[in-house]
C-alpha cells in the first residue's frame, strides 16, 4: 500500500516537471501579455499545485522521515490548496490591470472589452 | 532498492529540469516588456520555489522548510493584487 502511495506522488510530481518545462517555454515564446498568461496557467496549477500534491503523497510515504511526514505532508498540501483558490484570483486582477494599464494587444484579432468601453481602456 | 534510495534518486533527477525552466522563468523577468510581464514572471517563479522547498525538505529530511513554502505561496498572491490596484489607479490607497 505504501509503495502504490508512493508511486502515485513521483507520478504526480513527474507530470508536474513536464508541466513546468511547457509552461517556462510557452512564457518565453508567445507573444502578448494575456497569451502568456495562459502558459502561465499550466506552469502555476500544473507545475505546482499538482506535483505538491504527490509531494505530500511521497512524504507520508517515506518511512525515513519519521513522525515529521506528516507535517510535511500537511504542509504541501495546505500549500497546494492556497495556489488552487489564490493563483486563478491573481492572474484575473492582473489581467483586468494590465488592460486598464493599455498594455498592447499585438497580434490583435478583436478586443471585445474595448468596443464595450468606447475605444479606451 | 528501498524507498529512501528511491526517493533521493528521484528528487535528484526531477531538480535539474525544475531548475531549467526557473532559469527561462528568469529570462522572462529580465526581458519582460511590459511590467505585468514581470509580475507573471515573479508569481511562476515563486510557485516554482515553493514546490522546490517541499521536494528539498524530504531531500534534506529537514521538515521545517515547509513553512517557508506556505508563506511564499501567499506572498505571491500579495504581489498580484498590489501590483493590480497599481497598474489601475496608479496608487496603493490612501
């Protein structure tokens, strides 16, 4: 039982270095601002949020830690939860800044809130 | 192969790619045109810290920097909606 544990973290972590590694390169290489904010979406939930679940997941199953698992573990997946409810909620007031800001849109398809708000931001 | 073994090699495999993408995090930080870029740059690379002290505190069997993981993950919260009200009314209230 513990081995599955185990495995199931280094799973969780694994996927979330892959994350990471697509979010960092989706960051470098789009190109406005509220694109990145979409790769940084997979490097935030993705590449943290999730592998500090299985990190929790391996710490309760290293028997070498001792009673301190279990704060480890506590403590990686009370850190998981606050990325979860804050990381969505920052990203949405940067958003709302940086276009109230006048950060350039380029390349620019169509940009609804402008219309709405009579060409200015 | 018992699990303390197994644990050490994996920790030691999986830092080196979670150090490749802090540094193209860093790259952003440093280029970022815009400042909202930078921002995103900052919050990325605090989560990414904070995922880093919880692998590091198995790795080093030392659980108490998982404290510091916690707080980072709110400061990074702190830093968005400052830098939020900022960039909309050019000040951080009265």
């Amino acid at each position: 039982m513990e081995q599955l544990i185990l495995l199931a973290g280094m799973a969780l972590v694994a996927i979330g270095v892959f994350c990471d590694l697509v979010g960092s390169i989706g960051l470098l290489r789009f190109p406005n601002f509220f694109v990145r904010l979409h790769a940084a979406t997979v490097g935030t939930i993705g590449g943290a949020a999730y592998p500090l679940l299985g990190a929790a997941l391996m710490a309760a199953a290293c028997d070498f830690l001792g009673s301190a698992r279990w704060f480890v573990a506590a403590g990686s997946i009370l850190t998981a939860v606050i990325i979860i409810l804050t990381a969505p909620a920052g990203s949405h007031a940067l958003a709302r800044g940086a276009h109230r800001m006048g950060v350039p849109v380029e390349p620019k398809v169509c940009d609804l809130l402008e219309e709405d708000r009579g060409g200015r931001r | 192969m018992d699990v303390e073994q197994l644990v050490t090699a994996f920790i030691t495999a999986a830092l080196p790619i979670f150090l490749i993408s802090a540094s193209l995090y860093v790259v952003r930080l440093i280029k970022g045109p815009t400042i909202p870029d930078m921002i995103l740059a900052v919050d990325c690379l605090s989560y990414d810290v904070s995922l880093f002290m919880a692998l590091l505190a198995i790795y080093f069997r030392s659980p108490f920097l998982i404290v510091g993981a916690i707080s980072l993950a709110l400061w990074a919260y702190a830093l968005d909606l400052y830098a939020a009200k900022w960039m909309e009314g050019r000040e951080l209230g009265e």
